[in-house]
C-alpha cells in the first residue's frame, strides 16, 4: 500500500518503520531540514523535506497516488489542513488524523456535515483516561488491556522481592493450582522482553504482563499474590490538561478526595470552574515541600499528567518515596518506557503509544481486530478474526508451527466461550485469536496465520 504520513515525530518514525517493515510504500512529509536528515539515514522510505500545509509540497511528494493518508504532526490544525488537501488531490485515500482538542466528536461530525471523508480520528486520551480509572484500585497490577469486547483481560504486574514467584518456573506456577485460564504472556526483564515457556523462571524485579478470564481475573490476581482492589479515598494530579481534569471529574463521582496541581494561574481558575469538589492547587507538583503542604502521606494514588516527561518521572519518584500507593507517570517520549518502569514507578501511559496502536489498526482493518504495543517497541498483542481459510484452524496447538517469539494467548469463541490454550486446543475459524509476539515476527505471523498476503485497504 502507498502509505503518506504528515509529521515526522517519534509517533510519525515508529509507525513509518513498522509499515515499512510490513512491506508497505511510505512517504513522510516535514518540514525540518534538520529532521528529514535523522530520518533518511535511519528509515527505507521516501523523505520528503516541505510543508505539510501547502498544496506544492504533496503534488512534489506524489499525493495523487496515495492509499492512505496519516496525519500525526504536533498541530491539530495542520493535521486538519493536510487531510483538506488530500481530501482534494487524492479523493480515493483513506484518512487517519490525530487531533488532541477534547472538541474532537464536534470536528468529526464538522468534517462530515461539510462532505470531507475521514475515515478515523485518533484521540488517545480517551483510552488513556480509561485505563487510569480501571488500574487506580489496585496498586499491585501497573495495567488492564482487554480483547474480545473484554471477555479476554492482560494485566501487568511487578514481581517484588520476597513474592512466592521469585525463582518459580513457569511449570511451578502451573503444578501450584492456578484458576483455569490463565498464564504468562511476557517478561520484561530490564532491557530485554522474553515470550515465556515452560522453563523460564520468574526473578525479582521482573515485570510481567498475565492474560486470563473476565470471570477469573479477580481468582488470578489473588493467586499472583496481588493485593485486593481498595476503596479509594483521597488521590492526588499533577497536571492540568485534559487527561488530569477528566480522571479528576470521574474520581469526583466516585466520591474520592482530590487534590489537583497546575502551575498555570489561568489553568487554575478554569480547572477550578470546571470541577466541582476537587481542590485546585497553583503549585508545583513535584516539589516535595508543596506536597508534603498538601498532606500527601497516606494517599490512595498520585497521578503526573503534565506533558513535560522529566517533571513526571521525578514527581512520581517523589510520590513513591513519601508512601503513595499507586503511582501513574505520563509518558510522552517513545524511548523512556522501559527506563521509567525500571525505577518502580507502578504504571505508565503513553499518548504517542496509544496513537501508534491506533494507527496500526486502522492500517491493518480487516481481519487484525485490536492491536496493543508494550515498551518502546518491543512486543504486540494483536487480535485477530481467524478466517476459515487459515491454515492454523481445526489442528491442535501444538502442531502449529509459530515464529519463536509468538504464543497464542487467548481463544475467544463465537458463542461466547474462552480459552486460555494449551498444546491440545484447536482454532476454529470465526475465533477471536489473541496473539502475543516480539515486534520483529509480527508480520511475520499475520501472514502466516491469514494465508494471504496483505490486501489493499478498502473503504468500508
């Protein structure tokens, strides 16, 4: 597929690479010379150094043969006029635009009043929103994603030192008596990222990602030795951008007590307006005499949502010394992920992340369901529609030949039914497959498990 991308980012960079890497045709469109250079020596696709918001700059680029078209750059304007033009000079294009405004359901329907098509806005912060609130009540487990419509739940949790897991191999947890349907998907272990077998033993400090039942999640999160969920009661935010004041509302509703921090006065007065029984701070958040004012010790949770990344990480650091519970960082740059989790700091989001998946599920529409990245760029869980013609269905498992670095996790079936597999359970076509791999093999395995190659996107 002839894929053009305005922006050239973090977010504009990773997504270039794995479409490249699945054998797509990408342009990508800046307008730093600067910028464009770093990209030539690092991506194998086309650089094209211009304004995305001038007409010249995509006819020189090609714009009449495009696909699809993704808008990923830092201006939600810029992004709105790039997709106007394309609009105009590649009627046949598929379009993905990102915009941060919370006003993006009136730009969506805007945009279709006025007959300009397009075919997925991308806001991240309505899932990063989400997930806070799922995680919030349990300081044990850093993350919840779920697959097939929530049937199928992923946690993240931290194997601490002096937890029952340290040194047990994945066959001990197994002969230990687990509830049924449940395993180990990945390992994070420092640098590196492991998709587990049966060998594999858990140390201190690792990070695990687990997948399990909606009706066994609470059973496994007990059996892992994860604390049990907490009514929250008093939370603290540092930030006061959308992110921050939406969890901040929610938390109003469910009765919590919360403290929000802005430096800005005038962001201050507005948050103030806008929320009903939160207390505004104009302060600095991640300075730990203004915390210690504030009565942080003995708080349910403490949430760094500003857009700035060091000021996140040191202000959750602070938190987590003065005893909070839970501990959320925003994180924003691609190639801190792993680091923050290695200092302790129980869960991080990511905008940029959020937008790559949803991006590469917009790309890979069709059969690929859902698709959710962990650490900077290290794995995926894809879910996927199995189609009867794959060669995968009706044989057991174990006589599947998938790429090393790939499980199947989970087996959604049509009727309702879910199964976390092992060797002797069979795919049966219409099954929600949820599959867990390292980042290298991916494409190798949807082509593998479609028996086809990629087909052309198409309008639904």
């Amino acid at each position: 597929m002839n894929i053009f991308i305005a922006g050239a980012g973090q977010v504009a960079a990773f997504i270039g690479k794995r479409l490249v890497n699945e054998g797509h045709e990408v342009t990508l469109v800046e307008r730093s010379e600067e910028r464009c250079r770093e990209l030539e020596s690092q991506l194998d696709a086309r650089i094209i150094h211009g304004n995305a918001a001038s007409i010249a700059t995509w006819r020189r680029a090609g714009i009449e043969r495009a696909e699809m078209l993704i808008t990923v750059t830092q201006s939600d304007e810029l992004n709105l006029l790039a997709a106007l033009i394309v609009h105009a000079q590649a009627p046949q294009a598929v379009k993905a635009v990102r915009l941060r405004t919370p006003d993006f359901q009136a730009w969506r329907g805007l945009l279709q009043d006025r007959g300009i098509k397009v075919d997925r806005i991308i806001h991240p912060e309505t899932d990063i929103i989400a997930r806070i609130l799922r995680v919030l009540p349990v300081p044990g487990v850093s993350d919840i994603r779920d697959f097939a419509e929530g049937a199928v739940k992923m946690f993240g949790m931290n194997v601490e030192r002096g937890s029952w897991l340290v040194d047990k191999t994945l066959r001990d947890l197994e002969d230990a008596g687990p509830p049924p349907g449940s395993m180990v998907a990945m390992i994070f272990r420092g640098s590196a990222v492991i998709i587990p077998h049966g060998n594999e033993a858990l140390r201190a400090g690792d990070h695990l990602y687990t997948v399990t039942t909606r009706d066994s999640l609470q059973a496994f999160m007990d059996f892992m030795g994860i604390k049990a969920q907490v009514r929250l009661q008093r939370v603290f935010i540092v930030g006061g951008d959308e992110v921050g004041v939406e969890v901040a509302r929610a938390l109003e509703g469910q009765g919590v007590a919360v403290k929000l921090f802005e430096e800005d006065p005038a962001k201050c007065e507005a948050i103030a307006e806008a929320l009903e029984k939160t207390v505004v701070i104009h302060g600095d958040g991640t300075d730990q005499e203004t915390l210690w004012q504030a009565n942080i010790e003995g708080i349910d949770a403490f949430l760094a949502l500003t857009d700035n990344d060091n000021s996140n990480v040191i202000a959750g650091l602070i938190a987590r010394r003065l005893g909070a519970a839970k501990v959320v960082t925003q994180v924003n740059r691609l190639n801190y992920m792993g680091m923050v989790g290695g200092l302790g700091i129980n869960t991080t989001v990511s905008p940029r992340l959020k937008a790559v998946d949803a991006i590469l599920e917009f790309v890979r529409k069709g059969d690929v369901l859902s698709v959710r990245s962990f650490g900077e760029e290290a794995a995926e869980a894809i879910e996927i529609q199995a189609p009867a013609t794959s060669p995968y269905i009706g044989r057991p498992l174990r006589a599947i030949r998938l790429p090393r670095d790939a499980i199947v996790a989970a087996i959604a079936r049509q009727g309702g039914d879910v199964i976390v597999p092992r060797g002797d359970d069979t795919i049966e076509a219409g099954d929600r497959v949820v599959f867990v791999a390292l980042e290298h093999c991916v494409s190798e395995l949807e082509t593998a498990f479609l028996a086809k190659p990629r087909s052309r996107w198409l309008r639904p």
